[in-house]
DNA sequence: CTATAACCGAGACGGTACGTCAGGTCTTCGC
DNA sequence: GCGAAGACCTGACGTACCGTCTCGGTTATAG
C-alpha cells in the first residue's frame, strides 16, 4: 500500500523541531508551570493553534521536549557484580535528576497528579523505559542468583526508584554517590537486625 | 512577660475558620490547581483581601486546612513485633493516602516542585510528623534489635515512604494490604539472593 | 497605493458595535462614574481585554457610544433674522443637553479634569463640531452686519455656550425657551445701561 | 434654651484641623479623584471612621478644606466705573481659577455631577458667595445707572461666569487679563452690529 | 470620684472593580 | 489547504479602596 499524502500543505517538521526547541530552552530557565503557550509560540515563530493542533497541553510539548534530548545516553552497566552495576546505575540516574535537565522530571511528576491522561502517558514514554534500564541489570543478577528471583520485579524497581525520588521531590536528604551507595546496600540486606526475631524474619535465606 | 495585643480590630478566627472549611471541602471535589482563590472566598463568605493577608497562595491555605484535619487520628501500632508493626503502619498510611482526602497529598508534592518555600513548610509541618510517626516504630524495634541500629534512620524512612508516594504519585502499583506486606518483608530480608556473592553481599549479619 | 490588511483575524465590527450599544444604553440609566468597564463588557457580550485593547477607558468608549448617536440630527436654522436664528439653536441646544442622553455633557466634562488627554479629544471631536455649528450661524449674521464681525469669534461662542453649560452644570437656573430668548436678546444688546458712562461704554457702535 | 453639650469626649479639633489640612496638601498634589479617603487618612494621623463620622464622603471633606483657604481673600473693587470694577474683579477671579489650587474648582464641578447634594452643598457654600461678589459690584452699576437694571441679575452673573468656568473646564481658550478686558467689554456692548436689523435688536436703548 | 458616654487610632473585614494575563478558539491572508 | 498572525471570549489573578465593624484606650460630663 502507498502512503497517500493528504493533499494541500505538509505538516511542518521544521515548526515542531522549532516548538521542541524552543520549549527546551524555556524549561532550562524556569519550571513548567511558569511558561506559557504563548511564549513559547513566539519564541519558536509559530501560531499557537499549530502547537494545539499537535499537542493537548504544554505539558505534552514538554514531555516530547524532554524525550528528544534523552534518546541518547543510556548506558547499562555490567560489570558482573550486582552491588555494583546498581550503584552506578542508581548514581547515574540521581546525577541526571539532579541537573538542571533532569529536575524537570519532577514537573512532569507534578503534572501528573492533575492530568491522568498526562500521567498514563508520561508513564509509558519516559518511565518504563526508564525502569527497564535497571530491569536489565536486576534480570542479570536474579539470573546469576545475586538477586532474589522470588521478588515481584516492579517491588524492587519501586525501592530502587522510590526513595531517590521521594528525595528528589522533597528536598531533604542528599542525591549523590555516598547516597546511593547507602541505598543499595540497605536494599540488598535489608534493614532487619540480628536477635532471634530478626533472624527469623531474615530466616527465609537461612538453612 | 506581658503579651502585647495589638491595636485594631482582631483577626476574625471565624473567618478562618470558614476559609479553611470552605478550602477543604473544595479540595474534595477537585484538585487543588482547579480551585480558584475567588471560589475558596465566595465560598467561605469572606473577602479576597482577607485571604492573601494571612497565606501567600492557596496551596498554603490548602496546606493549614489538610493539617487540621490531620492532627487527630494517629495510632502507632505497639505489638512487640517490628514486621507486624511496620506492616500495619505502612497499610494505614496507604489507606489514607489512597482516600479522597489523602490524595490531596500528591497535590501539596506537585506545588513544591515550583514554590520552594512551600515546599520547606509542607517537609516541616507535614511530612517531618508523619515520618516521626514510623520513626517512633522504628526506634522501638532497633532498640529491640529487631531492626539494624546501625542504619541511617532518614535513609529507613525513605524506604518505606518511597516506593509508596511513587506508586502513590505514578499509579503503576497497587496501594493496598498485600503491597503493604510485600514491602516490609522485601524491606526487612533486603533483596539479596542466596549465591556466594550474595552471601558476601548479605554477611554482613552472618558469622 | 494598496490599503495592505495586516494578517491574522480582523476586529470585530460586531464586538465594537455590541460595546457601543451596551454603553449607550447604560449611560441612559446611570452616571458614568457607576458605569464599570465589566458591566459594559458583560451587557455586550465581550471580553474585557476586548475594550481595554481598542479605548484607554470607559470614558473614550462612553465618548464614541455617544458621538454615534449624534452624528445625525443637525438642522441649522436659517431664518434671515439673527436673534430668531440663535434663539431657535440655543434652546434646541438646551433641550438636547436637558434630555436624559444629553446629561451624558456633564460627565464628559466632568471627566475633562482628570484627563487631559481625554480633555483634547472630547474638545476635538465633540465640542468643536458643536461650536462650529453655531457658528455657521454667526457667520451668516456678521456677514449680513447683524452681529458684530470685529469681534473674536471664540468669544462670541463661549457667550453662547457658557452661561448654558454653567446652568447644566450647577443646576442654578432654568434651561428652556424663555432662558434661550433672555439669554441671546441679552448678548446681542449688552448689559450696559443709558448713563452718560454707559454711553460711553456702548458708545463703539453709536455715532 | 441651654446649650445641652452631650455626656461624654468632644470632637477633637486637632483631628479635624488635621484632616483638613492634609486634604488640602492632597488637593494640591493631585486631583481629587486619585485621592483616597485611606490615603487622607494617613497623612492625618486618623482613622478612617473619624472621617466618615463626620463627612458623607471625600468631597465633603475636600469642600471643607478649600473654603478654609478661600475665606478670606476678597476685595471688591470700587472704582466707581463700572467696566474697570468688571474687568479687574473678572480679572482676579481668573486668576484665582487658575492657580494650582484654583482648578479644584473643576474637580467639584465634576463631583456635582453624580452627586447632587454635594451639587447643592457645593452651590450655596462655593458659589452663591463667590456670585455675591461679583452682584455687589453690578448692583452699584445698576444704581449708577451703567448696567441695565432691568436685567435678570442672575442672568447677568452667568455670562460673566459661564465663559470663564467653560475655558477653565475646556481649555480651548485664555484666562488672562485680555480675556478678562474682552469678556468684559463685549458683555456691557453686546454682540450686535450696525445694520438696521442689527440697530432694531439693539434698539431698545436707542430713541 | 466613679460611672457612663462619646470620641479616637488602628486596622481587619466583606465587597466591588480594577487592569493584566493566559487559556483555548476562531478568522484572515500569504505561501 | 496549511500555518503565521493575531483578535476574540473567558475566567482568574493579585491589588486598591470602599464603607463598616470591632478593638483598646482616652477624655469629658453627670451623678
């Protein structure tokens, strides 16, 4: 079957990437809720019916904003060792969260509690690509029994993820290599201590 | 010490009374982006100006509202056993979030992405008691030696809130007795597999 | 040369219209001053920034509702006889200035001392064309000798307007056909009496 | 009857004198709609509700506060010629309307008409002295014979003040000494001419 | 010389309107 | 026939004053 161009006018590429672009750079100088429609029309030299015609809300443009500059960097460790592979990895995404770029995602989490429909999307695009990238690297270690494979994955993605951006979002308590480290390590033990009661909680691995 | 009522007419604690019934019962029928400051004033019988006198903006209006309806029902579960005791905590404060009332949470974390000062209040007046809450639970049961006292506190109470605010705040995952269970077992035994790298991992407690 | 229509929607002759006839009719019902620039934009069916974008403020709007109105009914009287001519106009002058609409002078003249902007455009285009009406007619009578063509012809018409706008203004006297006979009889022969002195005075025109 | 002085503390003249003042320094800063009633009472030291006890609204006050100044300065010329006492007391009027203070004359001329009890107040209060004025210097010409007497003295009193108040209101012409010279000399001559139809309209005075 | 008024300053209050801003839609014209 | 330009209606913003209503406190007359 042959793509059947709709007569008349073509969809300009050149006005979404200067609308894709324009809201980036609106985005590394204030927070979502600060930039308009409007501002980002006139400093992309567009209509503003052009940027509704495509997308629902700003939300939306930022989102696919935000998308185009992180399809790029993305690199899975793999050392063979657990522990570590999920300190960098975790020490990785806490650094890109923390830049400038990065905060942004704490908008989009923002947004989400207004916009279900933003969130479904936000979660499909940017999350679960996102969680799939430590999947990986927790699949490995469950696979060379490093892992508990028994576990609900999106469990482990949950504590992976939740407490780096509680802080994120919070404010109130650090984001950096020491952190993650922490992190990892509490999760991969657990927080259970070493009396008779606490060892039948841990017994489960014990013989 | 003598305390000095000013001049003039007092604050009308009726007024306030009525603002922060009139905001509340608002918040229950629609996020806090979508309620205006002209809806909570006519709503309330008062006028604007009163209003921006005493809160800098509705979320903060939003905020002393929710906390009044907050500091009454606390229980902190006591049974002698750490993981009963988390898990029945952590289900509770699940519930409530989870409820009509208790989304509103995810509302106050949205507005402090964008007003920092907000934020601080909200980690002060809200988010510090309610962790205080579980660290109470937690200092019981390390004293016990049920939990590692050798853990960073803050670090533990990130564990049990993260992973619950981002299924809270994403909706990827179920809020209900069984996460609740999940969790805390997945949070006591760590998640740390039973091959020799994992014992090296988890030796730590093991002679 | 091409009249070259700038792009984009056009101003809404609707909107204008819609704006000048609300005005019109609240302007029959309240002064000015109780007229609000909402009340106008509510009864025509507007957006505020739709007037605020076309007049500085309600009194320009107020201004061209009432020169629309105006623009019509114009009979220049023209009997041959001086005094029956400026008689015929000056009370048809008062009743129109007595009349509910007319009353609307008052205001314009009223907002004249806060604005001078307003000030300049209300002379230009409201009370010059009035003023040149009159005049006309005194053109005719000097050019047939009846009225004095030495005389400066601004002067001549602040004798005509001036104690008039003073009784619509301050309420103190009647302004009717009796008023309108006094008035002009008593310009054209002066106030001077038969003394010796006032002979003198009068003394320009006699031999 | 005994002057029954009621139970109780007296109206402090301090506050009075002080509201006073401060309106006037107001009046000569700028017109008296951008004046407020809060802003009076600032630069008084006085709460707001002494002024409303005692004032029906800011025009009142301002009323109070300009005759305070005016009560004082008047001289009636008397040089025993009719047209010098016109033209000098014409003269000073205008100059007087002129002034800085003065042009509050406008500012209530403008009140009067939305509020005609302040219209009344300011008539017999502002007006009718400052008119009584200018009767006694006519009626002396009446007597000596220099004004015809058997004209309607308020009439007479309108055309010498209705061209001065339309120019001060309007501004589209003089108020200088020329103008006071001009006014004065057309109004005791009139405006007729010299033809037969013209000597007819002025005849009455002519044999 | 105490009690009772009426006054006063301060200032919070319920309102109304202000003039601005952005949202999202609609219309015109140029490419 | 798409898309920029831009005018439109809507609704909320945060501010300014309005005129009223407490407050605590200060005179002044009356008993």
């Amino acid at each position: 079957m042959t793509e059947l161009k709709s007569r008349g006018r073509q969809r300009s590429s050149e006005s979404e990437e200067a609308i894709l672009t324009a809201t980036l750079q609106l985005l590394k100088e204030k927070p979502l809720r600060d930039i308009t429609v409007e501002a980002i029309a006139s400093k992309a030299g567009v209509g503003k019916m052009t940027i509704y015609k495509w997308w629902p809300s700003k939300a939306y443009v930022a989102l696919d904003a935000f998308l185009k500059t992180m399809n790029k960097m993305v690199v899975i460790p793999d050392t063979g060792e657990a522990e570590r592979d999920l300190v960098e990895l975790l020490g990785s995404i806490m650094s890109f969260y923390s830049s400038p770029t990065g905060r942004i995602f704490g908008q989009f989490l923002a947004e989400s509690q207004t916009d279900r429909e933003f969130a479904a999307l936000f979660l499909e695009r940017f999350m679960r690509p996102r969680r799939e990238v430590v999947g990986v690297v927790l699949d490995r270690a469950m696979k060379r029994g490093e892992i508990d494979d028994t576990l609900d994955r999106e469990l482990v993605l949950d504590f992976m993820f939740g407490p780096m951006v509680l802080r994120l979002m919070i404010g109130h308590g650090p984001l950096n290599k020491a952190a993650a480290n922490a992190m990892i390590s509490t999760l991969l033990r657990g927080i259970g201590g070493t009396t008779p009661k606490a060892r039948r909680a841990s017994g489960r691995r014990l013989p």
